[in-house]
C-alpha cells in the first residue's frame, strides 16, 4: 500500500466518506430506538493530538446519539497520543480499539515492529498538507526581498539577507520532519544531510505521549532569536491550531512552490472483539457523516482528497484545490528519510 495515495485513490476514498449509507450504519447500528440495556460499552480510540480535538467533539455528539451494540449504549473516548507514544506503550496499545495516526507510514512502521493487531490499510479521516509557517511580519519581509517559498529555504541560514531560523519535527517523531526531508532529497539531492545537521540542532524534544510533532515546533516560536525570522516545517492544520490561540500574532501558512505530501489520518480497528469491533466501526461511519466533516474542516483539516469547501478555505485562507504534490517517494526513500537525523 502506497504512503500517499494517488489523487484517483483520493477522490474514491472521498466519495466513499460522502454519505452514511455504508459501514457500520448497515449493521443497523443506528441511534434511537428502544432504550440501552445495562452498562456502556465503552471503547478508546487512540488519536494523534492534532486531530484528536475535532474527534473529541464528534465522539460527544457520537454518545448522546445512544448507538447501541448488543444491545448496549457505546460510549466512545477518544485518547490524544503521539505515534511513537502509542508505539512505546503496550498498555496503550491493548486498550485501544481504534487508532488514528497521523499518516498512513505508521501502520507500516507498527506491522514491521510486531504490531499484528494493526491492519495493512485504514480508511482516511482527513488531510492535510505539510507547508512552512513563519509569522506575518517575516514573511512580509521575505516577499519584499523576492524570495521563493520553497523546500529550498531550509538549505539556508539567510535568505535575501534575513537571517532564518529553522525548525522541523524529528523525522522519526513527526511525520512532518519524514516528509521534509523527503522534499529536499527531491528538490536538493546530496544536500540532506547538510540541512538534517541544521534542523537537528533546533529540534524540539520527541512528542511524549499526549503531544504532537508539528505542534511542538511552533512552540518553539516563542523562543526564537529576535535577530532570526523563525520558519518551520509543520502542517496546514497546526497552523489553524496555533493562530487559534495566538491571535494578536499570527503565522503564516506557506505552500512550497515545489508542492508537497500530505498526512492522511487513517482510522483503524485494533480490538480483536466483536463487540468492540462493531462499535469501533459504528464510530468510524460516525466520522462519514456531514457534521463531522464540518468539524474536521473548522479545525482546519481537509477532506481525504485534499480538497476543502469555500467557506472553509476562505475562512482559513487556504486554497479550495488539493496543493500540488511531490513525487510519491518509494519505501526505501521513506526509510532513509525516517533515520535521516540519526547521530
């Protein structure tokens, strides 16, 4: 299976994801009805923190529904955790009935560690696009000095004269770092391992269990060097996240003029009980429906397709259409990219 899938994958997950017809709605797992019997048939879905909020809120909306299962009200929490948390952390891992990482690699990566439980596939959730981000007045600054927004800044510690301080996710913490180094491979070959040095030095620490990669680099905003424009690899959506609570100074989201990849949120089922199974998938057609997508978008994420509703893409001040993507990298790229900032 493909890391990205091709806009046609896309654009069938897409239609798929468009009405409730399927899934577990077809298993007659609708709300209403007779009233639940006896105690809520609780399940965890373990979820990377910066989708985690927008599933919260679809999960509450999810249990005053009262979908029953067996005849009991399923009660769905969702649990925030870093990929490399929830990977570390067999506890976890056995009391989750569902998990949503931040991308597709991490189902392989857990399958390659023994993680037998975890499918070859999920069904995408959302999308959003890697980008850099720096706040208004640096890319004012750049765009009066005629620089390029490309993958190619984080080769450089100045750029038109304006000294740059760069910042991404460890690749092997944040798949947003993995992609990173993917772009400047592509658009930079033999010059990764001079940026890995540089992008090492800056690194946040790896997410712990509750913490997410392309959030903890915009923190480190704030501790940046006044004389350094500060300019980050992270996503679209951590971008929505951070002007959320950082309104009097915002940042901007820049598309790399070479294009990018995108994170895609698979969702799936771990538990081996088929009781927690069916209402794992009840909770995932749940995600199918209209207002969960309009939470997702108010978040800032987009549909599996990479594509976002007008309201919502003027709203963010992010394009309608899917950003043009890089090359889809091979296994072995992706790997390499993986370990790329190993000492």
């Amino acid at each position: 299976m493909n890391l990205w899938r091709r806009p046609a994958v896309w654009a069938a997950a897409a239609l798929l994801l468009s009405g409730v017809g399927g899934g577990a709605w077809a298993l007659g797992l609708l709300p209403g009805g007779s009233a639940c019997g006896g105690s809520a048939l609780r399940i965890t879905i373990a979820a990377q923190p910066e989708i985690a909020p927008a599933l919260r809120e679809v999960a509450d909306r999810f249990n005053v529904e009262e979908h029953r299962v067996a005849g009991r009200c399923v009660d769905a929490h969702v649990e925030p955790v870093s990929p490399a948390g929830y990977l570390g952390d067999a506890a976890l891992r056995a009391k989750a009935d569902a998990w949503v990482p931040e991308s597709s690699l991490w189902l392989e990566t857990a399958r390659d560690r023994g993680g037998t439980s975890v499918p070859e596939g999920g069904t995408p959730v959302a999308a959003t696009p890697v980008v850099l981000a720096t706040p208004r007045p640096a890319e004012a600054e750049l765009r009066d000095a005629d620089v390029d927004f490309g993958w190619e800044l984080l080769l450089k510690d100045k750029a038109g004269g304006i000294p740059l301080a760069r910042y991404s996710a460890d690749p092997a913490a944040g798949m947003s770092g993995t992609i990173a180094m993917i772009a400047i491979e592509q658009v930079a070959a033999g010059e990764a391992d001079d940026v890995a040095k540089a992008l090492r030095e800056n690194a946040p620490g790896r997410p712990d269990e509750s913490s997410g990669g392309s959030m903890t680099v915009l923190a480190d905003f704030i501790g940046a060097e006044r004389f350094d424009r500060p300019l980050a690899v992270t996503t679209e959506q951590a971008v929505v996240a951070y002007n959320d609570t950082h309104r009097p100074n915002p940042i901007v989201s820049l598309m790399p003029d070479e294009g990018t990849l995108m994170l895609d949120h698979p969702y799936v089922v771990t538990t081996g009980d088929q009781d927690r199974q069916n209402a794992a998938e009840a909770f995932k057609a749940a995600l199918e429906s209209r207002p969960a997508h309009d939470t997702l978008h108010r978040a800032g994420f987009r549909a599996p397709d990479g594509t976002l509703p007008a309201v919502y893409a003027k709203q963010h001040g992010f394009t309608e259409e899917p950003p043009p993507s890089l090359r889809f990298p091979t296994r072995e790229q992706v790997d390499e990219a993986l370990t790329s900032w190993g000492t």
